[in-house]
C-alpha cells in the first residue's frame, strides 16, 4: 500500500514538474519566444546602426566639406549663387 502510494505522489510531482516545464514560466516555449525577440532586435539595432553611420558620415561631410553644404542647398533648398539664372523645366 505504501509503495502504491508513494508511486502516485512521485507521479504528481512529475505531472507538476512537466506542466511547469511546458507552460510555466521560463518554459520551453517562453525561451523560445525570447530568442526569437533577441534576434528580431538584433536585427533593429543593425539597421539602426547603419543608419547613425550614414548619419554621422553627412555630419562629418557638412562639418568639413563647402562643396557639399552647396550641393545640400542647392538640392534641398532650391538656393542659386549669385550671379546665376534659374531657370524651371515644366513638362507636360
């Protein structure tokens, strides 16, 4: 009787000790759930820290370079030396 008995608590324990396994938390599927994010946000910071590099290489460029300050304001702005003629291109 006592083995029988001791058989069905060690069962418990082990049905409890699976479920928490499973489903609980820090469980197969929560760990894989999480590598899953890491990876996802390791791909964010990527192409985030590509992007700042680009960034820091216009800064860089506009800091050090006169010719690329006019090419900005002549692009982005629509500025013209003075002396120059503009003129616009309307096609139909």
């Amino acid at each position: 009787m006592t083995r029988r008995r001791l058989l069905i608590v060690l069962l418990i324990i082990l049905a409890v000790l699976q479920w928490r396994l499973w489903t609980g938390r820090g469980s197969f599927e929560q760990v894989v759930s999480l590598k899953r994010d890491i990876q996802e946000q390791k791909q964010v910071n990527r192409e985030l820290r590509q992007r700042n590099e680009r960034l820091y290489g216009e800064v860089r460029s506009l800091k050090d370079n006169l010719d690329s300050i006019e090419e900005r304001a002549r692009s982005d702005l629509g500025l013209i030396k003075e002396g120059e003629t503009f003129y616009l291109i309307i096609e139909e």
